[in-house]
C-alpha cells in the first residue's frame, strides 16, 4: 500500500472507512492487482483506534504522551495508581479533542 492510502486510511473516520477503503481499492484494481487485494483485506478500526492513529499523524507528541500514561497507568499499583490513572483519562480527553468533531461527541473518551 502507498504511504499516501495508507496517510489517508489512517485519517479516516471509521464511519466513512469502507467507502474510502472501496474507493482506494477500485483505483489501485487498475494498476496495482495485488496492493488492492492487501487494501480490500483491511478492517474498520475501532473508534479509539483511529482516534489515536490520527492523532498519532497529526500530532506525534500528544499520542507519544497517551502512550507514556497508559504505560504509566499500567504498571502502576499501590499510592501511584490514582495518579497514574487520572494522567491517563486527563491525556484522553486531549486525544478526544485533538480528533474534535470527526467524531461523535463522547465516544472517543
């Protein structure tokens, strides 16, 4: 897959994924058999997925800091882990932001 279709994918809201994906497919069919094959096989993401995929493109540092928290988050135990999981919620709720109104409201976080 180019890394233009697989840029615009990852920028897809799951909602319009399959109309994308379809759309990608019928114009690679004619010039590239097998990469549209490989396209055809891909799978709607879950909203959170996507939500972080294109947050991860559009602003590394803040996917980079979710990541961080969540690992954070999990390895916490004891006095750390009320603190570790509010870092975690407070950096998805900027994920949630940073995917704005691509999104239904709520979902995301």
């Amino acid at each position: 897959m180019s890394d233009a279709a697989r840029a615009e994918l990852i920028r897809t809201p799951p909602a319009e994924f399959v109309a994308v994906r379809n759309r990608i497919v019928d114009l690679k069919a004619a010039g590239d058999a097998d990469a549209a094959k490989r396209i055809a096989k891909l799978r709607r993401p879950a909203l959170v997925d996507w939500a972080l995929n294109a947050t991860a493109g559009e602003q590394p540092e803040l996917a980079a800091e979710w990541a961080a928290a969540a690992a954070t988050a999990r390895d916490a135990g004891g006095a750390g882990l009320k603190a570790a999981i509010t870092a975690l919620r407070d950096a998805t709720v900027e994920v949630a932001r940073a995917v704005g109104d691509r999104a239904p409201s709520g979902d995301v976080a």
